[in-house]
C-alpha cells in the first residue's frame, strides 16, 4: 500500500471504512495529478486561470504530463470548483448541506452545546472580551481611468 493509505488509515474512524481498491484509485488520481502539475510553468501554477482561458496552455500540459487534453480539463475545472467551495466555507456559507442550524456557528459563533451557559445564552469571546458586533465599513477603492470626465 502507499502512502496515502498509511494516512487514511490513521484518521480516527476511517481505517475500515475505505477498501483498499478506492486507496489505490486515490493514490493512482494523486499521481496523474502531481504529473500534470509538474509539467505546468512556475507562472500557471501561481496563476490557475492562466490555464482556463487557454487552450494551448492545457494542451502542452498534457503532452508534457502523458494524459489526455481532457483529463487536464477536468483537473483545471476540479480545482476551480474546489476553490470557490473553499472560498464559500471560509465565508460561513456551506454550499449542499441543505441550511443546517448551527453549521455557521461551529467556526466563531455561539457556543458549543453543553458550554454551561444555557441553551440561548450569548457567550463573550475569549476570557470575557465581548467582540464588537458592527462591521467595520470597507475602504472606498480609488477608481482607475479617467474619472468623472
């Protein structure tokens, strides 16, 4: 077995529930990934978009990684799915779960159950500071161009 599989294997509650067939399958996608990344420029690595926006870019990736145009389509398109589920999660938002209650509070917001507190208590932050509960107003943008001409 590889590598992934000794860490899979080592989160709690995880070790029985995945065969090992869906490891290799995982460590062989890993692979084939790593592969076209490693033949991606210093530039498409730092900028991903680079990579969506143009066709002979993906195209030299998967000569250069041995894979299919296609495959490397469909990692540009995962990691940019992966992206904006990350972006949405680090927002408080969590896109599929079908407006669970408490979800948005499990990172920063109301305590956890059993905190002590009662049930709709309000909780101050740490060691009693009680965070300040407007928003600061963004900075205005200064606007490029010409202005009000």
């Amino acid at each position: 077995m590889g590598s992934l599989a000794g860490i899979v294997k080592l989160i709690p509650g995880m070790g029985g529930k995945i065969s090992n067939e869906q490891l290799q399958q995982g460590e062989n996608q890993l692979k084939r990934a790593e592969a076209m990344i490693n033949s991606m420029t210093v530039q498409e690595r730092r900028n991903p978009d680079l990579l969506s926006s143009s066709p002979s870019r993906r195209k030299r990736i998967a000569k250069g990684a041995g894979y299919g145009l296609d495959e490397v389509s469909k990692l540009v398109s995962d990691f940019q799915k992966m992206r904006t589920l990350m972006q949405q999660m680090g927002q408080g938002n969590f896109p599929g779960m079908g407006g669970m209650p408490g979800l948005g509070d499990m990172f920063g917001g109301a305590p956890p159950m059993g905190g002590g507190r009662g049930s709709n208590a309000q909780a101050p932050g740490w060691r009693g500071y009680q965070a300040p509960s407007a928003k600061k107003k963004k900075k205005e943008k200064k606007k490029k161009g010409f202005g009000s001409l």
